[in-house]
C-alpha cells in the first residue's frame, strides 16, 4: 500500500524538516510512502531546506508554487501530484500530531476517509480557548450544512485516493481551512464511509499561526451559508 502525504507550507522552515523525519518513522511496513511538500513560495526559505534536504531522498520531493497562493490550493496541487493509493493531509506546525498516523492508517483500511477530530470522545486540543471557539462553530456548520462529522475543521485526514480524486476539486479547493468542510460534505453527498478517531491537537512548535479566527469566521460563514444554498 502506498502512502502520498501532502504537506502544505508556508514559512515553516523551523518545523517542516523535524516533521518530515518524524513522519518517516510512523509510517512503516507494509506502507510505502511519498512526501510532497509544497510550498507558497516561503520568504523563509522553507522550499529551498526541503529541497537541499531531499536531493538524495526520493521519497521527498519540494513543490513550489510562485502563484495563485493559498493553503487550499497548495493541497490540490499536493493531491493532484500524488501517486498514492491513500492521501494523507496534515498541518505543517506540529499541531498535528505524527505519533496519530499509524492508528489512522489502520483504520482507513476499513473506510473511505478518516479524519482526526478534537470533538469525538478521547479528542483534545491544548489551545482552551481555540478548543471553544471551534467547538461552538462546528456546531453551527453542522446545524446549516447538515453534516454527521463533529469536527469539520480539523484538517487532519487520510482517505482512499479513488474517493477524493472523483470529488469536484473547483468546488472543493479554494479559500483557506474552509475547503474542509466542502471537502466532508460532497464526501457525505456521495455517501462513503467517513471515520473520526480521536486526536489531540497542539500548540504550534515555532513560528507564528497565520490565523486570524475572527477574519476567517466570518469568511467560512459565508462559505457555509453558500454550500447549504447551493445544496438546496
């Protein structure tokens, strides 16, 4: 079975050589795997540390992306260079957790997608004050667009490629953490079977978030009331 994980970037140039070695050693037989890194074009020079580092790894290639920016965007241009039989997405600060992949690789191999999730029970997110905030939002997308997941934000998943290549990626991939939420719904639309398992997300381990949670409410609002219209 082969695994493509699609690490998005930008400025993460103090963590994404640290988790691309940690993520090495939590993918193990009979998985084979890929890394894709790519990055927005980062002022830090993360894209060039991955590529120095990878030049006699070929199971790590660097891709940089000098336009059309954006952490949903830079995840399509993951996807689509994929060569995987599974996907697996995940932040590139550490908040979410490598010592997770194992059990989620476990579990997918009797689902569609699973998607780690702070809400379900055993799920934990360090940040208070973010756990709240996303807890009471998660509520709200799923009260509007009617979805059966709990954590429609988390952005930490790994699910069969087959499923997700079929998806309308245009209608899926743009914005910011909100492509999540489209991403889960036209899953649930073609009715796969989608699985949370619990995970503990943490704080960031350097750098600064590029989240402005007010900004990014009112954005993903109306992207929500969007997909509910679009739905009817």
């Amino acid at each position: 079975m082969r695994l493509s994980v699609i690490l998005p970037t930008y400025n993460e140039a103090k963590n994404i050589l640290r988790l691309v070695s940690e993520i090495k050693t939590h993918v193990i037989a009979p998985w084979t795997y890929e890394i894709l890194v790519v990055d927005d074009n980062s002022p830090d020079g993360t894209y060039a540390a991955v590529q120095s580092a990878a030049r006699d790894d070929t199971s790590v290639k660097a891709i940089l992306r000098e336009s059309d920016h954006g952490l949903a965007k830079s995840i399509r241009a993951g996807l689509e260079a994929a060569t995987g039989d599974y996907l697996l997405v995940m932040d590139t600060d550490f908040t979410h957790r490598p010592d997770e992949i194992p059990f989620m690789l476990h579990v997918v191999q009797g689902a569609d997608l699973v998607s780690g999730s702070r809400f379900c029970p055993g799920g934990v997110m360090d940040d208070t004050g973010h756990y709240v905030a996303s807890f009471v939002y998660n509520l709200f997308i799923r009260l509007i667009i009617r979805t059966q997941v709990q954590d429609n934000l988390g952005g930490f998943w790994v699910g069969r490629a087959d499923a997700i290549r079929k998806l309308p990626f245009d209608d899926i991939f743009f914005g910011y953490g909100d492509y999540y939420f489209r991403l889960l719904h036209y899953l649930q639309a073609d009715s796969v079977t989608i699985v949370e398992v619990p995970a503990h997300f943490t704080k960031r381990a350097a750098g600064k978030s590029k989240s402005n949670f007010l900004k990014l409410a009112l954005g993903y609002s109306r992207q929500v009331v969007a997909l509910a219209l679009k739905r009817k």
